[in-house]
C-alpha cells in the first residue's frame, strides 16, 4: 500500500510541475507575464531556468536511489512558488482563482511527503534521520 501512494504523489509532483513546461518553453504569453513580474528583464532566464530544474526535479522522482534529491529539489521549487504568490504574484494570479498557486501548495505537500519517506537515502545525513 505504502508503495502506492509514494507512486501517487510521485505522479502527483511531476504531473504538476511538467504540465506547466510547455509554456515556460514556448514563452507563452501568461508565463512571460508572471515571471516579469517575479524576474523583472531577466524573465527568460528565470522562467526557462524554472522549467529545466522542475524538469530534472520530476525525472528524479522516478530515479531509483535519488528519488530524496527530486523531493528536494520539488520541494524547493515550490517553496519559491509560494513564496512569490504570497510576496509579489497574489494568491490569485491573472483571473486563475488561485489555481497555481493551490498547485504550488499540493506540489509542495508532494515533495514533504516524499523527501520524508525517502530521508534514509540522503547521503551524509540519512543515517542519522
């Protein structure tokens, strides 16, 4: 049972953070909007930034043995989310009803969850977690 609802969350995470990809890569027009807001005239670089490491955080996640790095990494992307949707962006951004950032918050609970259930993996400090 437990290994099916790591694959959930793990599904979860990277569904999540991959969906968005396609517009953080094209530079559609609503992600250029929120990452001037955030980055200001370094938007692209923030923005495709953005999108390389939730990309290789959501293909972590699936890497056996460095599944607590994807969760790290996850996790601290969406720290970062949150903290520009409670610092900058708004709860709400562009009339979404505050998809994002409700997405950012399940993301992140995703991430916590795993990095916990992965924590003996963590070099160095996993033996003594």
């Amino acid at each position: 049972m437990k290994k099916y609802i790591l694959l959930i969350l793990k599904l979860i995470a990277a569904i999540m953070m991959l969906q968005t990809l396609f517009f953080k890569f094209t530079g559609a027009q609503e992600s250029i909007d929120l990452f001037t807001k955030i980055a200001g005239s370094n938007e692209a670089y923030m923005r495709i930034g953005t999108g390389v490491f939730e990309l290789i955080a959501s293909i972590l996640l699936f890497t056996p043995k460095k599944t607590w790095l994807g969760a790290l990494l996850t996790t601290g992307l969406m720290t970062g989310a949150i903290m520009s949707h409670l610092t900058i962006l708004g709860i709400e951004h562009d009339g979404d009803g505050g998809t994002l950032f409700i997405c950012a918050i399940i993301t992140f609970i995703s991430g916590i969850i795993l990095l916990i259930f992965n924590r003996k993996s963590i070099p160095i400090v996993g033996n003594k977690l």
